[in-house]
C-alpha cells in the first residue's frame, strides 16, 4: 500500500492529520447575538458584549453538538484607594514601639505586685 496508508508489521495505518482547537474571541451585540453565533464541532468560541458587559462561552463537542452556554459579567477591578485604613512602616514601627513600652511597663507594674506610685 503507497500513499497516505502506511504499512507497519503487516498492518495499515491511516496517517491523517490531527487539528488542535483553541478558544476564538469574538465580538457580539447581546444575548442575541451569542446565541445564533454558530460554533463549528469541537470548537470554543468566546463571545463577548462590552455594551452589556457580558462574555459568554460557546461550545460543541466532536460530533457538533451543542454544550451548554455559560455566561459570565465583565466588570473592571479597581485597585483599593491609597491612605484611609492603611499606615506607613514608619507609623507602625512608631505604633510598635509604643506598644512594646506599654508591655514592659505591665510587666514591671506586676512585678512590684500592682502598686501604683
């Protein structure tokens, strides 16, 4: 056997070329528009709508039958703001110290037996 067949210990093999699928991002206009998007078998398609801030994923399996679409929100993560409850290392080191005072002066206090001047 010539050709594409290939002929290992007797036996014929098919050497026919495998695809790799990978996972396409398209633009669309709404719910609509994702849903009548058309997915070919086994393929994944991301769909994503910025007006509406939604993405979905659309997919079949090898034989083009449909998976269930899963549907996501888009939405921007802000980092938190600068100051308000966050301190300097300086301010806490400063903070630390005070504190640390605070306890040896305790433990002297308890070491007199709790008498105060």
């Amino acid at each position: 056997m010539a050709g594409q067949w290939g002929n290992y210990g007797g036996y014929a093999t098919n050497q026919a070329q495998t695809t790799t699928s990978g996972v396409m991002t398209v633009f669309i206009n709404g719910e609509a528009g994702a849903t009548s998007y058309p997915v070919a078998a086994g393929n994944t398609v991301n769909l994503v709508d910025l007006d509406s801030g939604k993405m979905w994923f659309k997919s079949t399996d090898v034989n083009g039958m449909p998976c269930p679409m899963r549907t996501f929100e888009i939405k921007e993560v802000t980092p938190p703001p600068a100051g308000g409850d966050m301190v300097s290392r300086k301010e806490f080191e400063s903070l630390s110290q005070q504190l640390q005072n605070l306890q040896q002066l305790l433990v002297a206090q308890a070491e007199k037996g709790g008498k105060t001047k």
